[in-house]
C-alpha cells in the first residue's frame, strides 16, 4: 500500500469539474508555443500540457522577436551559433535571426541542453504565437510589421488604451488588466479571449459563455473573491 505522500489526491470538485472543462473543449492536446515572456511556459502548465516547445523558461528583446517570427522555419534558423552568460548575467544562445535570454536556466549547459532536447519536439503544423505590444521596447513600427506578417495561430496582446485601439492590430486582444508578469499574464489573457477556439481553430473569439466558465472553473482566486463578496454583501449584525 503507498505511503500517504504518494497517494494522488483526486482534487476538489471545481478542479474535477475544470480539469473535464479543458479536456472537453480541447480538441487536441499537442501544441507548440512560441511567445516573448514566460506566457508560454505558464500555458502549458495551466492546460495540463506536455511541453514540446524550446521556447520556454526564456526570452527575446522586442525588435529581435520579430524578426525571430518571420524567419524562425528557414533551414538552419534554430542552430545555436553561440552561447554566452556574459552580456545579461544569465545564459544566453544566439541563433540567426535573435538571441535567446535564458532568464529561468542555472548555466549555458542547462540552457543549450534543453533547448536542443526540446527542439526535436517542436510541431511545425502546430505552432501558436504569442507577442505582448505592452512592453516597452514595441514600436508602432513594429506593430505595422505585424500587421503585414500576419501569422496564423497567432494572438497580440495589448494594454487596453487607445493608441492601441487605433491601429487595429491583428488578431489583438486589449488587456484592461494588463501586467507586465508574462505568467500572471496568460490567465489574465485568458479572460479576454476563448484560448480553447484560439487553438482548436486559430480564431479570436470572446464569448460571455467563455468567460463565465472561464472565471468560476480556471480563475485561481476565484473562491476567495466569492467569498470576499457574500461577506461583505452580510449585513453587519
């Protein structure tokens, strides 16, 4: 009989009732996520995803990540072409097209070892992109780029104000709550836009089904915030 350490716990009924949410929606459960921030690396964990991406546990500055998307398929474009920890203080590989910020690696080694393991893994038809125009280095100009590469799969995130508005950027998706955090980022995203529709059919779509759903299953805090509510909806004895 296991000692009562290693018995796996069920869960509670909302996370049953979320982990069978997710798989309902989900029509396949094999993804490759390619984004500017930890916001890939916190989707997969939050959708209880094998990662098969090596773009996780990283970074890109913002001109390079752009041209990263535009030519990340080119034969040859993945090869490491050198490893550093000297310029940011943390490893640091550059390939043709960008330089790769190990942020979250202890040593180059580390860095280089699982990004070539985790680049065997990578799904070419089933790549999803993800950039963030909220942080600081994006320029309209690199917005236009956007625009014109128009890459499938692909969701923008922005803070919601109206320089961004203005330029309709595509397949963008405003963040009133927006936060620099890339993995405090995803869930926030989340309740903006259907991510099941975003990767069972490429689409942006926001639903208020979606959201309800999305809040009362999958939004972490949500049975504190309930609970903050009906106490100070009681009325004082």
């Amino acid at each position: 009989m296991p000692r009562p350490s290693t018995v796996k716990r069920p869960g509670t009924l909302r996370e049953r009732l979320a982990r069978r949410y997710v798989q309902r929606r989900l029509l396949r459960r094999d993804f490759t996520f390619i984004s500017d921030d930890c916001w890939a690396g916190r989707a997969y964990a939050e959708l209880g995803l094998v990662c098969r991406s090596p773009f996780v546990g990283m970074g890109f500055t913002a001109h390079e990540y752009l041209d990263f998307l535009e030519g990340f398929r080119e034969p040859g474009a993945l090869d490491v072409l050198g490893v550093s920890s000297e310029e940011k203080g943390y490893p640091l590989i550059r390939t043709r097209h960008a330089r790769l910020f190990g942020q979250h690696y202890r040593s180059d080694e580390e860095f280089v070892r699982t990004y070539e393991r985790r680049r065997k893994t990578i799904l070419w038809d089933r790549v999803f992109i993800k950039i963030d125009f909220g942080k600081r280095k994006y320029r309209p100009e690199d917005i236009a780029r956007w625009n014109t590469l128009k890459l499938p799969n692909s969701v923008a995130l922005h803070p919601d104000l109206p320089r961004f508005r203005a330029l309709n950027i595509h397949h963008g998706v405003a963040l009133p709550d927006w936060d620099l955090d890339g993995a405090r980022q995803f869930q926030i995203s989340c309740r903006r836009f259907d991510i099941f529709e975003w990767l069972n059919h490429g689409v942006i779509r926001r639903p208020w089904s979606y959201r309800c759903a999305q809040i009362a299953l999958l939004e972490q805090n949500f049975p504190q915030r309930l609970r903050r509510f009906f106490r100070l909806r009681r009325p004082a004895s």
